[in-house]
C-alpha cells in the first residue's frame, strides 16, 4: 500500500471509529437511563414503594461497579468487538424482559445483569479509540469523543420519554432497544477494532511518518508500506514536532497485564481520585433537582429543566479538558484535571453560598459545576487511563479506574440521603468541596506523568 493511499485510508477510518464509537457509547445509555424515566410509572403500575425501586436500581450499580473490574481485563484478553458486542445484546435482552415481569427481586435480577453488561462499554470503547488515535492526539481526540456520555444521558432521557409519552411505559425499555439494536448492527458490519486488523501501520507509526517532512516520508515510503518495514529515520534535532520513533516499543505483556496496571502508580492514583469525583457526580445527576426545590425554592418542572444544564456545561468542560491537555502540558493529564478539580470545589462552595440568590445566578454556576467536574471525569477515566499503560492493558486500565469510580456511585445514593435528613444540605456540599480537594490531592502526585512509553 503506497503512503497516499494509506493515508486515505487512515483518515476514512479514523472519522469512521470516532462516529461509531461515539454512537456505541452512546447506545449503552439508551439502555441505561431509560429506568429512571420509567420509574414514576412503574410507581403508579404495580404500587411500588420508592424502597422497590430503589434497590432495583442499586441492583444495576452494584452489578456495574463489579462488572467494570472484570470486563475491562476480558476486554484485553478477548478483545473490544467481542465484549462490546455480548454487553449490548444483554443489554437488549434485559430491556425486553423487564416488562413483562412485575416481581421485584426477578427485576433486580434482569437490571442486575443489565448492570453488568453495561460495564463492558466504557473500558471497551476507550480501548478501541485508544488504537486508532496516538498518545499525542489522544487528549483533544478523547475530549470531543467522551461527549458521548453526556449526550448519551439527555438523548436516552428524551427518547424514553417520548416513547412512554406516546405508546406506555412498557416501550420505554421496548423502543430504546430496537434503535440500540440497529447501532450494534452497524457497530459489527463496519468497525475494526484496531489499524492492523484493517491491514495498516499501528497508530504510532503512522503518526510518526505524519510529523515527518513529506519530502523524506515519500522517500521513505518509495516501496509498498507495511508494518514489518519502518520508514527511513529522519534528523529531528530540530523539528518541534514529536519524533514517536524515539519511543520504545510498546511490548507484549499479556501473562502479567493484570500486574502492570495494578501496580500503575497513575492507574492507582486515578481510581482513587475518581472514587471521590464519581460519587459527587453522581450526587448532583440525582440529588440536584431535590437540592434546588428544598433549598432554594424553585418549582419541581423548573429544577429539572434547569439541572439539565450540569450536564451541557459538561460538554465543555470535556472538550476543554482535552484540548488543554495537548496543547499546553504535552500530553500529561494530571495537570488540568487538579486546576479543574481545585475549580470544583470552588464552584461548589459558591453555588452552596449563592445558588439562590437569582435563577440566572444558579444557571451559571451549575454551567460551572458541569464544567470543572466533566473535564477531569473524562480526562482520569478515558485518556489518563489509557495513556498510562500500553495498548494491550487499556481496558483493564480503563476498567479498573471507572470501577473504582462506580463503588463511589453506588454509594453515594445512602450517603447523601442519610446526610441530608440529618445534618441539611449545606453539609452535602461540604462533602462535595472536601471529596473535590482528596481528588485533586490524588492526581497531583502523578504532575509529571507522561503518556506509556515517553
């Protein structure tokens, strides 16, 4: 394959991974979020208690928290396409069973496995992005990309809302998975997990013969590229661009891959750190509607709507958070992920102090608090995670960090209740501030670190 048509190639494939990945991501939302807009029906149908729901859903949390640990690791053994493509078939399934019975411990059990299959997405995805975009791009590339959790949230809230509306609660689970169904057909008809699976360099190297002079690079490449032959060196010295040839190669560690991220000094220090940021995201993505009408007086329709916007101003934060890490701190991701988190405790204690001041006032800082928040959450679970070990260690990476950060989830549901009841709201943003500062403490022992291999 000579380099004009490789290149072509790569770019068709590279805008092909970003769209479909972003799609799949987003399709594992679909089949998530859809419970918690089926749960005032589900209250009135069968004349549940919020107790019923709730440990259905704990059911789902639980499953997902240990289902992260384990299908990250499958995920590097068995591969992406396999595990992302069992997750949403389960997934699918659940959604079809979960109508049809009204016995509460049967549904803990389908949402429970429902859970389960859902923790393949995340470390999955990641990993294939991870293959087709190189450590030098990753963080402003995994910046746009990780927007899909956030739009994965209000789209799997609008379409699940428009099929109760329109058909009953039952196609709530019904309707989300026909469409999920048609993405998980394009998902395996389309996408390869890695370059080399399509017969192209690894990302690396292809980046590598990017930042050379395209008068050497055509040079080099004179005779049909493959993988077993590497372009000709170049003389960098002094080119301001990343020479990745420099970089040793990345080595084959399968038998001990479980090893090497548990005794990744940045893996570890990013679960940890994401233990605490997830239990606070999580916090505001269910509690802060509750917080505005008890605390600040504002209408139950007008909290909701606004709250929404936690979740757009994480879009932002996402991208920025990325971006920043590229372009101004050479690829390391614990800098802007402290500055960010020491941000959100800042926010938070404003919000807590002024949030009910105006309803304009209480739009901007929950603008803020999506933004400071989402930007070190996509940055220590998707590109800080993969970056810090090799290809083949990325969903175990990603997996274990994001399981880290999904015990903080499953928990923060007694905790907050329990607090609030007893010591008031202003003490759940208290925890808020000190759970933001351990986080930021975490991150910063790994300042320096560079991506695997520099």
């Amino acid at each position: 394959m000579d380099w004009q048509t490789m290149q072509r190639v790569y770019r068709r494939e590279r805008i092909q991974t970003f769209v479909i990945m972003w799609f799949v991501y987003v399709a594992y939302y679909l089949v998530r979020k859809n419970y918690a807009v089926a749960m005032p029906a589900l209250l009135e149908e069968y004349n549940w208690t919020k107790q019923d729901v709730g440990v259905i859903m704990t059911a789902n949390f639980a499953a997902y928290a240990v289902g992260q640990f384990l299908n990250g690791f499958l995920g590097d053994r068995l591969g992406s396409k396999l595990m992302i493509c069992t997750g949403l078939s389960l997934s699918i399934l659940a959604n079809w069973l979960f109508p049809l019975f009204d016995s509460v411990p049967f549904l803990m059990l389908i949402w429970g496995v429902n859970g389960y299959a859902q923790s393949s997405g995340w470390p999955c995805s990641v990993k294939v992005m991870g293959c087709w975009f190189s450590a030098y791009e990753r963080g402003t590339v995994m910046g746009f990309w990780s927007t899909c959790y956030q739009a994965g949230g209000i789209l799997a809230s609008l379409l699940a809302a428009f099929f109760l509306a329109c058909y009953g609660w039952q196609f709530s689970f019904f309707g989300p998975s026909l469409v999920v169904a048609g993405i998980l057909a394009l998902y395996l008809l389309w996408q390869k997990e890695k370059p080399e699976d399509h017969g192209l360099i690894n990302v690396e190297e292809y980046h590598r013969l990017i930042t050379q002079q395209s008068a050497r690079a055509q040079d080099a490449l004179g005779q049909p590229l493959t993988a077993e032959r590497p372009a000709a060196p170049t003389d960098n010295a002094h080119s301001d661009t990343v020479n990745v040839a420099d970089l040793p190669a990345e080595a084959e560690t399968k038998p001990y891959m479980l090893w090497n991220v548990l005794g990744n000094k940045t893996v570890l220090a990013y679960g940890m750190a994401y233990f605490f940021l997830k239990f606070i995201r999580y916090s505001l993505l269910f509690w802060l509607p509750l917080y505005m009408v008890e605390k600040f007086r504002f209408g139950v329709a007008e909290a909701g709507i606004i709250s929404t916007l936690f979740e757009v101003g994480g879009i932002a934060g996402t991208i920025f958070a990325g971006w920043v890490s590229d372009k101004y701190f050479q690829a390391r991701r614990a800098p802007i992920s402290v500055l960010m988190l020491l941000g959100l405790a800042v926010i938070s204690f404003l919000y807590m102090q002024f949030g009910g001041l105006h309803a304009y006032t209480n739009v901007v800082l929950i603008v803020f608090l999506g933004f400071m928040l989402y930007g070190p959450d996509s940055v220590m679970s998707g590109t800080g995670a993969i970056d810090a070990v090799s290809k083949a260690e990325a969903a175990t990476a990603a997996g274990f960090v994001n399981g880290m950060g999904s015990v903080g989830q499953a928990l923060q549901g007694l905790i907050i209740a329990y607090i609030s009841d007893k010591f008031g709201w202003d003490k759940v943003f208290f925890i808020f501030i000190v759970f933001s500062l351990i986080a930021s403490i975490c991150v910063s022992t790994r300042w320096y670190a560079k991506p695997h291999g520099r």
